[in-house]
C-alpha cells in the first residue's frame, strides 16, 4: 500500500460529498473547495494552484488615489455610465503608450472586471446581426466565459489551438468562420491557462479572418503585457504588446486591473471599443431597441441594464495607475514580474520528477514563465492526475474545464510561498516513487 501525505479514504469521502462523479470536471471553486476541507481535516498544508488570483500587494498608486476620491465623496454620487473622463483620456493613452494603437477616450468604457466586459461583449456581439448567435473560442481558455453564454443562453463553438499554431490556424479558423453563424471570436493573449502567445503572424490570420466574414474580435488582455520573454513595460517604445487591432477594425481589447496592478478586489477594468465598432449601426441592434451603435448600445443599455456603472473610486484608481505607467513613474511588469520566478522554480521541480510541460513552446520558442503554466504525467488522464495530486497535498485544475483536448493541469503561481519550494520538492519525490514511468 503506498503511502501519500493525505489519507486517500479522507480525500475521497469529501469528493464523495462533492458529488462530483468525473473529477476532471470540477470546477475551479470546487478544487478550492475541497482542498480547503481535506487541509483543515487532515491538518496537512495544501500547495495551492487551482486559482487565478493575484498573490500580490495592490498598487500603491491606484490605493493612493482610490483613498483621496472617497475622501473627496464620490460614494455618495453614481459614476457616469459611460466612465469618468480622466479615466477615458488615461486609457486611451495607456492603449497608445504599450499597444501603440490609437483608441479615442470615448469608446474606453470602464466595468467591473474584464469579467462584466466579456459578459457585456457577449451580449451585444450576438445580438448585432441575426442568425449570428454563437462566440467562437481560441482554445483553452477561461471556464467562466463559457458559463456566462449557459447564462444568457446563447452558443458556443471551439477549437484547441494546440494542433494549429502558426500558418495551420488559418484553415481551422475559416472552417468556422464560413458556417455563416459566429458573432465575435474570443482568445486570451497570454493564455489562460496554456501561457502560449499568439505570434504577429497567428493575430494577423486572425484580423483578416474576421475582416473577410466581417467578425468581431474580441481580445482578452487579463495578463497585460507579461510575456516575460521580453520587456513590453516601456511606454511609448517597442515592444508593444501584440494585438490583433493591427490587423481588422472591428474589435474590442479587454484591459483588467486584476492582475497587472494586483487590483482584483476592487473588480475594475475597460473594454476598449475601436473608433469604427464604436460608431458601427447593426441590423440586429437597430431591430431590439429602435436605434444606436454597436458603442452607444454596449454602454447606454447593455451595462445600464447590468450594473447602472462601475465603482466610482476603483475608476480614479484605475485613472491614477494608467496615468502614472504612461508617464513611466510606475513600472507595473516589474511588480509582476515573480510570477515568472515562481514559475520557472515550479516548473523544474515538476519536471525533475518526471512531469511534462503540455503547452510547452510558442512556434518552437519555449514558452515564457508566468501565471500560468500546464503539467502532464505518463499514463494518466487529466482528471486521474488532478484527484492523485490532491493525496499529495496539491491542488490545480484539470484542463478539460479549459476546452483543452490536451491531458494535464492548469497550475497557478499566485498563492506560492518561498517555503512551498522544498515541500513541493519531497512530494512530488514521493509522486515519483509511487508511480514509476517506463
């Protein structure tokens, strides 16, 4: 009988209680869930990298400037549904400054979380042409997106990227396109959860893809410019972050304060509309409510409906980082940039214990160390791999959840502590011993 840090008959019962039948289903809150009461039962530390949530101090400058707004009264007063100006002219510079794409202030629409704008994004895509109901997902990708479409009963299609990096997206992606049926193609870029990057070359397929079938692009920029690989944190001179805006004129850049300003609680971040999608009249949009654009329909009566607007002082916060990483004061991907080291710390432990990276490279590059990062082990399943690891006093996701075909976990660098190393160390020696390779 081998022996695991964690009673195995401990491990199932509360899985068993879960009622989860196929534990490479379960969904991130449910690993958290679960390792919180096998921890607290068994007394044993669980080494945490199911969640995506920032482990950092929040920015100081956007603290600062979030303290002196509610000093000034601003809980007392709604925001401006369309957003507080300094943070519309400060995001239309933050776009120009580290993406080096022109977006005029107006369509920089705050909401509470790329979380609400992807949900807002969704509803509004599908309702802009009829027949066109359904988001098409580059995946893998982020669960809950899937889930806000089961919310607002509109339809999904997806394609694991794995198979087709490079010039292979091209006819992958217009296989879809041609059905006639897609609304807006969603992606993250970094990954969620692979930490691939979509090269020059894939986002401009993208662009001119969506401009032939004339698709909206939506893209998910939740881990702004943390390709660590090179130094995207210098405004206003390359590199810049790598955007499909290059390469169509009808797109949506979701921008979060979440991760790169370690803002996460105070739910803030912009959809960034281009001038042309802004000011776009849709036949669908025209049909529901008698008028508007594609920009005026989004916030005047998607968000209203939604939210009534974002937190006023996470906007002056937002407003006041923005404005202080333009200006080259705050240097945001230096703040950020442990991720990385804990990754590349995590990554050999793992590896030296017979583990594989999955997503291991982007177009033959290795891939950058950062948030995120996925493990595979020989002759084991994605959920067989996710329930075993929980023995051993592990929690990660299973990258079934993501829309990845691929077998393997998504593991988080977030919660890591510097003790964790030499634990994780001992074991996985002992994963190893118990499950020989070859």
């Amino acid at each position: 009988m081998e022996s695991t840090p964690i009673s195995k008959d401990l491990v199932n019962s509360v899985i068993d209680k879960f009622q989860i039948a196929d534990f490479s289903k379960a969904t991130i809150r449910e690993v958290k869930a679960i390792a919180a009461k096998v921890e607290a039962e068994s007394g044993v530390e669980f080494i945490k990298m199911e969640m995506g949530v920032p482990g950092l101090a929040p920015s100081s400058v956007g603290v600062s400037a979030e303290i002196e707004a509610l000093r000034q009264g601003v809980a007392s007063l709604y925001p401006d549904i369309n957003g507080i100006p300094q943070l519309k002219s400060e995001a239309s510079r933050f776009v120009k400054a580290f993406i080096n794409v022109d977006i005029k202030a107006e369509g920089c629409v705050p909401v509470t979380g790329s979380m609400q704008g992807t949900f807002a994004s969704f509803l509004t895509c599908c309702q802009c042409v009829p027949g066109r109901d359904t988001i098409l997902f580059i995946d893998p990708g982020f669960p809950v997106q899937k889930q806000q479409l089961v919310v607002m009963g509109y339809k999904c299609e997806t394609f694991d990227v794995y198979e087709f990096r490079g010039e292979k997206l091209h006819d992958k992606l217009e296989s879809y396109l041609q059905k006639g049926n897609i609304a807006a193609i969603v992606y993250s870029n970094p990954n969620n959860p692979s930490w691939i990057c979509l090269k020059e070359q894939e986002l401009r397929t993208i662009g001119e893809l969506a401009t032939k079938y004339d698709t909206i692009v939506l893209e998910d920029l939740a881990y702004f410019a943390m390709d660590f690989r090179q130094d995207l944190g210098k405004p206003f001179q390359p590199p810049y972050q790598p955007t499909v805006a290059r390469y169509t004129d009808y797109y949506a850049l979701l921008i979060s304060g979440s991760k790169a300003f370690s803002y996460a609680g105070q739910r803030i971040g912009v959809v960034c509309i281009s001038d042309k999608l802004y000011h776009r009249s849709y036949p669908g949009l025209t049909q529901r409510y008698g008028g508007g654009t594609y920009g005026t329909v989004f916030v005047h009566r998607v968000l209203y409906a939604l939210s009534s607007g974002t937190s006023h002082s996470a906007q002056h916060a937002l407003a006041a980082m923005f404005k202080a990483a333009s200006d080259g004061q705050y240097n945001f991907i230096e703040e950020v940039k442990v991720y990385g080291e804990r990754a590349h710390k995590l990554k050999e432990i793992f590896l030296r214990h017979g583990f594989r990276l999955v997503y291991d490279n982007d177009l033959g590059e290795p891939i950058a160390d950062g948030f995120y990062f996925t493990i595979g082990y020989p002759g084991m399943t994605s959920g067989e791999l996710a329930k075993e690891l929980m023995y051993y006093g592990v929690s990660a996701i299973s990258l079934v959840t993501t829309g990845s075909h691929q077998q393997g976990l998504r593991a988080c660098t977030s919660f890591i502590k510097e003790y964790q190393y030499e634990q994780l160390d001992e074991r996985m020696a002992l994963f190893a011993k118990n499950h020989p390779v070859g």
